[in-house]
C-alpha cells in the first residue's frame, strides 16, 4: 500500500536582526495619553504616589482601595489628589500663600503633606470629606521648603529640605523639629530617607554641589559626603539601600554608599537631569530633563533601553505603579508649559484583548485573517469541549477522539499551486506562487516552492521554454529577493538558471534586455555595499586594536 502524500512542510526562515526591543515595545505600550493642564499654565514641579509598606497598611478595605487609588500632582498654590483608576482629579489643596512643593501622600493613603515659598510646612487630612483639613502647621524654615518626605516606617515622622541650607527632622504631634542637620552651604532641593527600615538615615542634595548622608543617631554632621562637579537636582535611592542615584547638571552619577565611591557617571542627557523614578519594581530608573527627553536605563549595566521626547522641558515624572503585582500602569510626565501628561498601560485581560483587536485589524484584506478565525474556532471547541467535561465532574487537559480507530479522515484540501507540484507540472505551480500582484501571494510559499523544485531537480525543468510574458515575473521575483540574505542562494541558483536559458534572446526583446540590466544593476549594488562593509570592518578592527 502506498504512502499518503503529504503536503510540503512551509519553511521557516531565520529571523532577522529586529530594529524593536521587547524593551521598546514594553514602554512604547504606554498608550491612551491624556492631559491636564493647571491654571495660568503653572509648571509641574511634583508627581507623587504612595509607595506600598506593609507595616503601615490598614486592614481596611476602603483604606487599601484609597491606597491602590491616588497619587499627587503638585503645580503652582494647590496640589491636585488624582485617581490612578479614573485619571480624574478627586480633589484640590489650594490653602497656600505661595507656590507648593513636593505634596507627598503618606502609604496610607489618608494624610498628605506639602512645604511652600513662604517656608511653611502644613498636613493635610485627605482621607475623608470633600476637602482637605489642616492638620498641622511648622513655620520653622525662613526660606522656600523644596522637600516634605514621609518616613517608609514611621507614619508620624517625615523631613525636610530648605533653601535656608538645612534639612530637618520632624515628629507629627511635636511643634519643633526633632533634627536639624546643617552642612550645606546653599540652597537644599532634594532629599529622601533611605531604604532598608530604618527612619534615622536621610540624604540630601544640594546647590553647593554636594550629596549629604545624615544619621539621626549620630550628633555630628554629615556621615558621608559626595562632591559633584555641578548643583544636584534630585537624589534617587536605590531599593537595595546601598546605591544611590544623584542627578547633577547633565548627568546622573551612580554612588556606592558602602564603598563610599562613585561606580558610574551617565551622560546620556544634553541639558540639566531635573527628575529621577524607580520603574519595574526597581529594576528600572526614568529620568526627565530640561532637553524634553525621558529616558529609561537598566540598573544592571545603566545602559538606555528606551527613550521618548516631549514637547517642553521636563520637571517631573513618576512611573506609578498599581494592583497586587505593583505592576507599572501610567508614565506621569510633569513639564514646564503647565502640562501633565498621562500615558497608561494596559494589562491582563484588557491587554490580551486590545492585542487581538490589533492583530484582527492587521489581518483585514491578507490571508493571515483567515488563520486568525480558524485559531479561534479552535479555541472555541476547545473551550466548549472542556466545559461539558467540567459539567460531568472531569477535570481534563487532553480529551481522546472518539472517531473509530478505522475511520476515514477528512481529506485535506490542497491548494491549486500543491496539485499542480504533485502531478508534476512544475512549471504550473511556480507560475501560481510567483505572481506578487496576487491577492494570496506570499513569499514564503514561493520560496517553499523553489527550494523543492532544487530538491528535486526539477528547477531547471520548470524555468524553460518559456515566453517573454512568462519569464518577466521571475526576473522581478529574483530582483527583489536577491538582497535579502536569507533568499540569497536560491536566487542566485535561479538567476544562473535564467542566464543560461534566456541570454541568447536579450537581442529580440526590450523587456527581457530590461529584465536582465535591471537584475546585473541590484547585484552591483550589493557587491559596491559589501566592499564598503568590509573596508569599513577593517577601519574599525584596526581603531579597536
């Protein structure tokens, strides 16, 4: 008895070099932006969202919602409490005598505060009403407050940093600082606790060009001291507690604060590094710049894996992150033209759907539509046959057919092109897979062809005795193929087919002498193109060496 025919296995050709990272792709998802401009076009100078800690998280389910729920924008005299969910504003802080700073909500969602130009500090309950209540009031600094941090421990402690060079410490019932850390020599803009629980070790940055490392518990100065080459505007912890980030000028220098040394200086900004995130669990940093651009760095090496550019400079940003997961959902970018922008990313199911939707609409007008449908019938039956076995009590990850073992099998139905390869009019079927105005054409199928017509000798056979109307879709075929190295050698093994079958008949015939030039030109072009590779391969191996 013979053996059934099969139909020939389609090839697989090796991917190329993918010019779009699964980096890229994965930030580039941030989609569906959405704006909010402030009043009197007011910069944004301050995103902010809780950062989760179990130790201050309340059993409540309403205060974990709120928790899930809010992060804030800080713009000129107010400080906007918005939805991560809706992207909505649910309510406003304008109870300021001059421009806000740094409104940070504590972890548990319920109490936000905020320092101002006047260099007041106030907190604010926002867990409860329709507005904010004044919870307490410092006036200690004499100058603009630029940082209000909240302890990752303690829920009643937090700091501050002051244009009057001081950083202080403070405890939420008590009406004077509990610290006060003098050192710097200028102004102070940036400061934050350090990681690891424990609420005595600060950091701060300042305009005299110095990065300070403060212990509560130690009655002297600084404990350790870095000195840049320019003013630092943000400062950026690590979630390890032992590396720090601190943006200076046009760069972001990494700092070892065990070593107590500087591992790297990052120079991928062309103007002042204004702002500093932790993204992806803190296996990413996102940094904004007056030059308009964002840029993303892997923490393993610092080398930029994504970037994007914004229409004004960039004072703030924030990757907030949402669900048990603390997946990164919205890329809040604060700038200077009063703009906050708004890119969300989609996730789960609504990920999974939106990426169907897209391959569908992809699909429309090709055959790959068709292997769309069919895929999710098969996931239909699947899941219909999966549901009635549920019903009778199973629970199955394979279901055995119940078609006799001696039934007769579906024939399957071969395509036009497949009959005519099988019958052995090869001829036939090259002319119905090479005909790249079809509306079923694809080149993987032609080169599938190809490739068993060389197996089986047959390319010769199938390539002769042809017209001029015939042979001018094969010269076209080769044309353009021939560039692309993975149709490289049947290409060249059909264009010497070619020479030797039709070179006799340029004389006869414009179109073929055309055919031929135009073929002779592309193969020059890409023997001109490997020169220059190679010269140009050997310059740099001799710059390496």
């Amino acid at each position: 008895m013979a053996a059934e025919v099969l139909p020939l296995a389609q090839l697989k050709l090796s991917s190329g070099p993918n010019p779009v990272t699964a980096e890229q792709r994965y930030w580039a998802s941030f989609k569906n932006q959405k704006t909010h401009t402030a009043t009197a076009s007011w910069p944004v100078s301050h995103i902010s969202f809780p950062a989760a800690n179990g130790a201050l998280l309340s059993n409540s389910m309403v205060a974990a919602a709120k928790l899930n729920d809010l992060f804030a924008v800080t713009w000129g005299p107010r400080v906007d409490i918005i939805s991560i969910r809706k992207r909505e504003t649910l309510k406003t802080i304008g109870r300021f005598e001059s421009e806000a700073h740094c409104g940070e909500i504590r972890a548990d969602g319920r109490v936000l505060v905020a320092g101002e130009d006047s260099g007041k500090i106030q907190v604010f309950d926002v867990g409860g009403g329709t507005r904010a209540v004044v919870l307490k009031t410092w006036h200690i600094h004499k100058q603009p407050v630029w940082v209000t941090k909240w302890s990752p421990t303690d829920p009643t402690t937090l700091m501050s940093c002051s244009d009057d060079k001081t950083v202080r410490l403070w405890d939420l019932p008590s009406n004077n600082p509990s610290r006060t850390f003098t050192g710097h020599s200028d102004y102070v803009r940036s400061g934050t606790f350090l990681p690891g629980g424990n609420s005595n070790l600060l950091v701060s940055g300042s305009y005299d060009e110095t990065v300070r490392v403060w212990d509560a518990r130690s009655p002297g100065g600084s404990v350790l001291t870095f000195k840049h080459a320019a003013s630092i505007e943000d400062i950026l912890p690590l979630p390890s507690g032992t590396t720090l980030l601190a943006a200076a000028g046009n760069t972001i220098s990494v700092l070892d604060l065990v070593a107590a040394k500087p591992l790297r200086l990052i120079t991928n900004h062309q103007k002042t590094v204004t702002t500093l995130s932790l993204a992806s669990n803190g296996t990413r940093v996102v940094s904004g710049s007056l030059d308009g651009h964002v840029k993303v760095f892997e923490t393993s090496n610092w080398n930029v894996v994504y970037g994007a550019k914004y229409p004004s400079p960039i004072l703030s940003l924030s990757v907030i992150a949402a669900g048990a997961a603390k997946e990164d959902r919205h890329l809040a970018v604060g700038m200077q033209s009063g703009v906050l922008s708004l890119k969300t990313r989609l996730s789960g199911a609504a990920a999974e759907k939106a990426r169907e939707r897209a391959a569908v609409e992809a699909a429309i007008g090709t055959s790959s539509l068709d292997k769309i449908d069919a895929q999710k019938a098969k996931r239909k039956r699947a899941a219909v046959t999966n549901k009635a076995m549920e019903l009778l009590g199973e629970n199955v990850d394979v279901v055995i057919s119940t078609d006799a073992p001696g039934s007769k099998k579906r024939r399957t139905k071969l395509k036009p092109w497949e009959k005519a390869l099988k019958k052995g009019r090869y001829a036939e079927a090259l002319d119905e897979v090479i005909d790249m105005s079809s509306p079923q054409y694809q080149s993987i199928i032609a080169l599938t062809v190809f490739v068993q017509l060389r197996h089986r000798s047959a390319l010769k056979e199938a390539l002769e005795g042809r017209d001029e109307v015939s042979v001018l879709p094969l010269f076209k075929w080769v044309s353009k193929y021939i560039t692309d190295p993975r149709y490289l050698s049947i290409c060249v093994d059909v264009a010497f087919h070619l020479y030797d079958l039709y070179a006799e008949f340029v004389g006869g015939s414009a179109e073929l002498a055309e055919a031929f030039q135009s073929l002779s030109g592309k193969v020059s072009k890409e023997i001109a193109s490997a020169e220059v590779a190679n010269q140009t391969l050997g310059m740099v191996g001799l710059v390496m060496s």
